[in-house]
C-alpha cells in the first residue's frame, strides 16, 4: 500500500516528501505539524492506496 496525504480544505493530494512543516514547541519537546504545500492548511489527512491502482 502507498501512503499519501490529503488536505482537508483544499483537496491536495501528494506524498509525504511534498509536504511543509511547522516546528511547535509543547511540554515534551518540539512537534513537526504537516502543512499543505498548496493552501497552507493544517487538516491532513493520510490516505492508502493498493499498490494495483
């Protein structure tokens, strides 16, 4: 299966290399967010694929 990702707002779709992160610092240390490269929406979401599509 192949991992892809999917934003919410405004319907990108691309691999996990295509994605922009926020780096969010919180009381365990610091936290990569996943950033639309399209629209700069924080809603991904991850998707999997069959490798026979």
């Amino acid at each position: 299966m192949n991992k892809k990702y999917k934003c919410g707002d405004c319907s990108w779709q691309g691999k996990e290399d295509e994605l922009e992160y926020d780096v969010t610092e919180t009381c365990f240390g610091s936290d990569n967010i996943e950033i639309c490269p399209k629209c700069g929406g924080y809603y991904i979401k991850v998707t999997f694929e069959s490798e026979n599509n």
